[in-house]
C-alpha cells in the first residue's frame, strides 16, 4: 500500500478538503458527480443534496466549481508524477524508463487503497473528459500566475526530463512531454466518443493500443533529431 498525501496550490481552495472529514466528502462525491453528470450540469446544490450537508459548506471549501475541477484534476497530475517518480526510480534502462512513464500517463488509474476519499478510475475519465475546460478559459493567464497549474508542469517537467535521459540535445522536451500527456487523453476520448478521429481502438477497457501510440510517437520523434 502506498500512502501519500498530495500537495495543491493554496490558491485553489478557501480551506483543504484533505484536512476535513467534510472536505474528503467533497472531494469523494464532486468526482462521482462530475463524472455521472459532465462538469456542465455539476452543481454545488446538486453536490451538497449528495452528501446531506449545505451549499454553503461546500462555498467554504471553494469559491466556485471551476476551481474545484481545476483541483480535482490538478490532485491528477499530481498523482500521475508520484507514480512517475516512484515507478522508475532506479531504473537504467532509459528506454525502459519511457516506456514505463508513457503507461503511466495511460493508466494511472489503479485505485489507491491508502486514499479512501478519491476513486482514480473515475478520476481518470474526468481528466479524459473534462481536463481541458480547466485551463482553456479567458482567465488562464491569471490563473497561471498565480500556480494554479503548477502540478501540471511538473508532470511535464518530469516527463521531459526522462525523455532528455534519452537524447540530451533533443530541442523539444517540453513540447514533446505535453503533447504526449494530451495525446493520451484525445485519443482515449476520440476512441471512446468520435472514432473517425483516431487510429487507435479501445476493446473493453484495454488501452494497450493508446500506449503503442505514445511510444510511437515519443521513440520516432527522439530518433528523427539524430
């Protein structure tokens, strides 16, 4: 079992849902609602009617449901980077090492015993669904001074960092880093809901496919700068 305790930017939250069981409530049913009823017909009223508590309890925790989503995907990355780091530690095999990090930005979806309030599977379909109405908004430039995507570039960071292990010079580690985590994301979503847009297939939850493209396009795109 492995216990960790994610840490977000202060500016997300008006107190952290981690610290309370309250919070935890939150956290637990905001995810089983988003992913039910999509972010657009998620309310707090809808959320406080869940958990048998106020609309303005939940008001105490975040300003508003935008912030929440951008939480709730942030703890994501986040916990994608944990398994990241965690995964290849000690690991000299650089290919190996990609390969790994690749079939994490895939599934990291294993559900966590130790963190009871947070179901990663359901989460992972709000980050395939939902993630990008986190940042694309008229107040991403704001939201971005003040950290609110902070998780998000260290999983990038990490991510391109690996990459580099494998060619030094590569000119574009970061483009390359979020192309892939966006990539794993649209294809899993273009599978799923739009197939003419992706090569890719989804056989009863089997995202080997997804993962061959990542490694595709990762390996072909460090090989091609040589």
């Amino acid at each position: 079992m492995i216990a960790i305790q994610i840490q977000l930017n202060s500016n997300l939250y008006l107190r952290d849902p981690q610290e309370t069981k309250l919070g935890k409530k939150i956290i637990e049913f905001s995810i089983i609602l988003i992913e039910d009823l999509g972010f657009e017909k998620f309310t707090f009223k809808k959320l406080a009617k869940k958990i048998e508590s106020t609309e303005a309890s939940i008001y105490r925790y975040f300003q508003n449901k935008h912030k929440l989503l951008i939480y709730l995907v942030a703890w994501y990355w986040s916990w994608m980077k944990f398994q990241v780091d965690y995964n290849t530690m000690n690991i000299e095999d650089v290919d190996k090492k990609i390969k790994i990090a690749l079939s994490i930005l895939v599934e990291s979806s294993r559900k966590n015993p130790a963190i009871q309030y947070v179901d990663e599977n359901l989460l992972h379909k709000i980050v395939v669904a939902e993630s990008s109405k986190a940042y694309h908004t008229k107040t991403v430039d704001v939201e971005n001074k003040e950290g609110y995507f902070s998780n998000y570039k260290e999983l990038c960071e990490c991510i391109s960092t690996i990459l580099l292990e494998k060619k030094a010079d590569y000119p574009y580690p970061h483009t390359l880093a979020s192309s892939l985590i966006e990539m794993a994301n649209n294809n899993i979503y273009f599978a799923e809901h739009l197939p003419s847009l992706t090569d890719v297939k989804i056989k009863e939850g089997n995202l080997e496919d997804i993962k061959r493209l990542l490694e595709h396009f990762a390996f072909s795109s460090l090989s091609a700068s040589e």
